[in-house]
C-alpha cells in the first residue's frame, strides 16, 4: 500500500575537513539587514547577513533564518516582512536586534518606526533603504527557513556605504 522512500543519510564528514571548509568560507562577503514583521499588533526584527537579491524579473530575493527565532516565525504566519539595509553607522541597530529574542524582549518598545504602506512591518528610517517582501515559497533547510519573496515596494532613507559582515567584525566594538 504505501512506497517505501529511503533518504540521504546526512552526509557524515570530518570535524578538521568541516572546520577548514568553514574557514574558507570565511572569504564570502555579506550585507548586514535588520527583517522586522508584524503579527496583529507585535512588531519585531533580527539581524540577518542571508538576504540577497535572486531573480531581476520579477524582483525577488530570499533569506535564510532560524527556525527558532521569533522573527522567523512571524514571517512564517504573515508572508510578509521588511528588509532594512544597514550603512556603516548602524553598529547601534546590530546589537539592539541581534543580540535579544523577541521571544523574551520587545525590541519595539522604546525605538520609533514607519509602517511600511504595503505591509505594515517596521521601516527603519536610520538605514540606508528599506525593501518590502511578499513571502512565495518556503525551503526547509532543517535548522533554517529559507524564505524566497517578491520585492513590493521599499523606501530611499540616506545615501551612504552598506555595512558588510566583515566590516562590522572589523570596527564593532569589542
Ligand atoms: C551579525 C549578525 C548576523 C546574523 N545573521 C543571521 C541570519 O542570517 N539568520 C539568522 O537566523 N540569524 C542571524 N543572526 C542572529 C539573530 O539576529 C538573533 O538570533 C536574533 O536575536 C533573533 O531575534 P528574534 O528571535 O527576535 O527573531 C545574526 C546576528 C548577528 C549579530
């Protein structure tokens, strides 16, 4: 009556290879974002070095979060969140959001935002730009949702350098 399907076992590898593959990885360049959501009237954001534009036509670009997170989980609900760009003077932003779970702290109380029009989630007017996501598929990578989404609408806030990862690694204070 029913099909047997056999998986992949998860590909065992060495701890040392693991390691020196991690290192090499190291190499890749990242942006730093802040994704905020809303869920009925609880606003909330992470910090995310996973977004990245995917397709021109249509614009669509995914990222790749945490299933335990609570943004993750928002999004989940909602389809739908903000990616805000982060210059290099938002080290503030970085600690404030990656640092705590909106599972514990409300990010939101004491910092101000702008609904974005589309969608309500939280632009954050001391960034770069914010961009605006209607969430259209979901790939389940075990620890992680990777979220792909269509670009629909976003704000121009300054002009200004991105902040990449390593950027922040190197002027983040210690
Ligand atoms: C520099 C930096 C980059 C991060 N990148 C990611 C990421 O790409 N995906 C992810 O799931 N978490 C990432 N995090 C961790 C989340 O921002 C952090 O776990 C956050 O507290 C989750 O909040 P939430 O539970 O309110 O959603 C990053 C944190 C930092 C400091």
């Amino acid at each position: 009556m029913f099909e047997l399907v056999e998986e992949a076992p998860a590909a065992a590898m060495d701890p040392e290879e693991k390691d020196r593959l991690q290192s090499l990885m190291f190499d890749c360049s990242y942006g730093l974002y802040v994704v905020t959501a809303r869920e009925d009237e609880f606003v909330n954001g992470m910090v995310c070095n996973t977004f990245m534009q995917v397709t021109d036509s249509p614009l669509r670009a995914s990222l790749c979060l945490n299933k335990g997170g609570k943004t993750c989980q928002m999004i989940k609900a909602t389809k739908a969140c903000c990616v805000n760009i982060l210059g290099q003077d938002n080290h503030d932003l970085v600690t404030h959001f990656g640092g705590f779970s909106g599972h514990v702290v409300n990010k939101f109380e004491t910092l101000d935002y702008v609904p974005a029009p589309v969608n309500g989630c939280p632009e954050l007017d001391n960034t770069l730009a914010t961009v605006a996501l209607e969430i259209e598929k979901e790939i389940d990578l075990g620890t992680h949702t990777m979220f792909i989404g269509r670009i629909v609408g976003g704000t121009k806030h300054s002009d200004g350098t991105p902040m990449t990862y390593a950027y922040y690694r190197a002027t983040r204070k210690k």
